[in-house]
C-alpha cells in the first residue's frame, strides 16, 4: 500500500492467486499469484 498524499488517496496494490482447480480437487495446489490488472498472456504461461 502506498500513500501518495494526506488527503487519503490511497494506491493499493492487489494480488490474486490463481488455482488449477482439477489438481485442487485431486488434493495438488497448482496456481500461481499474479497482480491486478492481469495480462492474460501471463495466466497462460
């Protein structure tokens, strides 16, 4: 999280963890965490 003035604006920094949900249910996690805005390039690597 980062402060850029007093007047409470705020950028905050968001992270989603992405899981293979078959190998989840098979009891492997398999995923990987990406930020937001997500570049679905980078999802399917």
């Amino acid at each position: 999280m980062y402060i850029i003035n007093k007047r409470e604006c705020l950028i905050v920094e968001m992270k989603v963890y992405i899981v293979n949900l078959g190998k989840y249910n098979e009891g492997e996690s398999v995923g990987a965490w990406f930020n937001l805005p997500i570049n679905l390039d980078d999802v399917r690597e």
